[in-house]
C-alpha cells in the first residue's frame, strides 16, 4: 500500500510501478489479496485502510514528535547514538511492572506503596538468586545492612509520603483559590458595568432608544464610550449572542492591517445584538419561568451518520492540527535566538495566523505565507520589535507587525530564510 503525504489516500502497491519503492520488498499476503480479489471489496478495502492509515498517522506524528524530521533526534549525534544503543525499543518491560503492581493491588489492598516497589525490584533484580550464589559469610552481613536500614528507608518513605500529600493539597487550595479570585473579578466587572448602564438609564431596549440616548451626548467619545458600555454588558451581563465582531472595538484584517471601529459602526454593532437578542414582549410569567428552571430535561441527541469521507475528512483536519501544533510549539524554542539578534528574521518566508471570519460569519483561523522585508527601528525592547511583511497574492504594501510577539504566542511560522 501507498500513503499520499499530501491528503493520506491510500493506493493498491498493484497500481504503482515494480520499482516505486527500491529498497522496500513487495509482499503480496493472503488478507490483502482476499480483500482485493473483488472490485466491490477492493473499494472498501482502500477506504478503511485510509480510515486507519490516518488514525495510525495521528498517534505516530504525537508520540515520536522528536524522532520525526525536524525533531531532537531526528539526526542524532554521534555520542547520543552510542548513549542509545542500550535502550529497550520497546515498553514491554515497564508494562511487565503495572502487570504486577495491578496484581499485587488486587490480592493485597492493604500493602503499601514501598511494600509494592520492594517486591517488584526483588523480582526484576533476581535478588533472591544473586544472594544464593554469595557464601554465607558474605550473605549475613548484606542481610544485616538490609535490616539496620530498614526503618531508616521506611521512614524516608513515609516523609516523602507527606510532603507529596502536602503538595497535592497546596496545589489543590492554589486551584480553588485561583478559581475563586476568577469569579469574584467576574462579579466585580459584571458589578462596574451594570453601575455605567444604569448612569446611562439602564439598557437600551430599542434602535430608536440607541439614537435617542447617542443624540442626548454632545461629545463624539461620550459617545464611543456609551455604546461601548452598553456592548460589554450585553456580552458580560446578558450573554447575549452575535458574532464576535459585534463586541470588538477593533479588528485585524489580513493585508489591510489594523481596523479600528467609528462610532457610527459601533451603533449599528449595537442594533444588530439589540436586534438578536431583545424582545418586546411584556407578557412574561414569572412563577412559570421558576418552575422551569426546578426543571430537569434530558435530551436524547440521535446518533450522526457517519461516511468513510467524512471521517477521513475530519481526521485529516485532526492531523493538520496536529502537525501545525508541533510545528509551533517547536518554533517557539528558536524565539531566544530572534531576541538577541532580531534582524536574522529580516528576508525570511513566514506564515502568520489571523483570526477570519468565513462565509456564515464563524470565526475561523487562516495561515497567510508572506516575506519579512525590513525591520523597523526604534523599539528598546527586542520583543517589540516590528517589521515589514509583504504577503503573498495581496496587491497591498507593506504591512506592519510585531512578528517576535507572534512567535511567543505561538501565532508565526518562520518558514525559512532567503
């Protein structure tokens, strides 16, 4: 079988010519040529092999990441091969131990932890066999070591025991503590912008009450800050829905830089969540509404049908997501060198992340390829370094972007350098 790298369909090695792979030995197995005699089977065949190739692919690329091009150890040293050569290529060993620690747990609840570990080194090490094979003399003095030493290693065992529970817990209340300080910020904004609502005459319910209220203040950033407030509380307060533009006083297009909302805009912002989100209806029953909060409803969602296509789809998806995180993550590690000398990303082809909206109006993230063309002066922290980009298929200029604070968030890929 054949795996294309670019979208991992997968093809008959019979449809491939003899010598496509030079090294590698065509073997014809008895499964493969049944599941290939007929054409019906054969189709069949190819889609699941693509299902399973892909899923395969997905675990391979996430658990050998540095052994993989572009890895650590994808071109190891001449010294980590020598260190390596005595390394179990399997885990059979360490499943071997859980195998017996499972065991141990079951027949014997009650055993400890260092009770466990000292059965199992005794029956890795063969230390049973290796004492029999000492003369006496030799035997009774290891013996008596072990049982001076005995109650010194049990209570090493039993502090390391309290300070892991110490830690688990210090680690616990951090958690909480950290939870709550979240929630109480979330009060407390929730809080400072009901308290600017109500200065303003509460929510503004209607489009003529929004011109009404923005024509009442005289200033053009009274104004702005008005219908700022009034956006926040609908998405803070109210929850209401709409997209995410809605809410933004600014927004990042691809090739057209930075945008920042007008007043105006921001109005008609506020008439469409107004307009999704309120109603005008004045006949609302409250004792009803608590009776169906008391209420517990249990939706039964009935199962997807699911094709070999759209799984495939979806695990390709899984896989570029996959990759580009790795990608990513790995790229990070070169943002030391770029903050010592930030003019090394100067001619460099990149690909920078900018959050899109597609044709429903979803928020979707796009990777655009484009090429650092100068560095701008004048910034006293590397960090803040900005440059000029061109990118590839727009008409635009120059666009202007602080690429290092990219890279740390995870949001630029430095392709290679020209």
């Amino acid at each position: 079988m054949y795996i294309d790298e670019n979208d991992h369909s997968v093809t008959d090695i019979a449809l491939l010519p003899d010598n496509q792979f030079e090294s590698v030995a065509t073997l014809r197995r008895c499964i493969l040529q049944t599941l290939s005699e007929d054409e019906e089977l054969d189709l069949l065949t190819q889609q699941a092999l693509e299902v399973v190739c892909a899923a395969i692919l997905i675990l391979l690329e996430r658990q050998a990441e540095e052994q993989l091009p572009g890895g650590k150890y994808w071109q190891p040293s001449e010294a980590e091969q020598q260190k390596s050569q005595h390394v179990p290529t399997t885990n059979v060993v360490s499943e071997r131990d859980f195998a017996v620690l499972n065991n141990l747990v079951r027949s014997k609840p009650n055993a400890s932890s260092l009770s466990c570990e000292a059965y199992i080194m005794w029956l890795n090490n063969q230390t049973s066999m290796w004492l029999d094979n000492l003369d006496a003399e030799e035997k009774e003095r290891h013996m008596a070591y072990a049982r001076t030493h005995a109650a010194s290693i049990h209570a090493k065992f039993l502090e390391k025991k309290q300070k892991i529970k110490e830690q688990r817990l210090e680690a616990l209340l951090k958690k909480q503590k950290e939870k709550e300080d979240k929630k109480q910020k979330a009060r407390q904004r929730k809080v400072a912008l009901t308290e600017k609502v109500l200065k303003m005459g509460g929510v503004w319910k209607t489009a003529e009450e929004v011109d009404e209220r923005v024509g009442s203040l005289n200033r053009e950033q009274e104004k702005l800050e008005a219908v700022k407030n009034q956006l926040q509380f609908h998405k803070k307060v109210l929850n209401s829905e709409g997209n995410k533009e809605l809410f933004q006083m600014t927004i990042t297009r691809p090739g057209r830089g930075r945008h920042v909302f007008s007043c105006s805009e921001k109005i008609s912002h506020l008439k469409e969540v107004i307009s999704k989100n309120v109603t005008h209806s004045t006949d609302i029953n409250s004792e009803s509404e608590e009776e169906d909060e008391e209420r517990e409803y249990v939706t039964l969602k009935e199962p997807e049908a699911r094709t070999v296509q759209g799984i495939h789809e979806t695990q390709n998806k899984k896989l570029q997501a996959e990759t580009e995180k790795r990608e990513v993550n790995r790229q990070k590690l070169s943002l030391p060198d770029y903050l010592k000398d930030p003019s090394k990303l100067v001619g460099c082809k990149i690909r920078q992340k900018f959050n899109t909206k597609d044709q429903d109006g979803n928020k979707v993230q796009t990777w655009y390829t484009g090429t650092v063309t100068e560095m701008m002066d004048g910034a006293q922290d590397p960090k803040d370094t900005e440059y000029l980009i061109v990118y590839d298929d727009e008409n635009e200029k120059d666009e202007v972007y602080n690429l290092l604070s990219d890279l740390e968030k995870g949001e630029l890929i430095v392709l290679n350098s020209d």
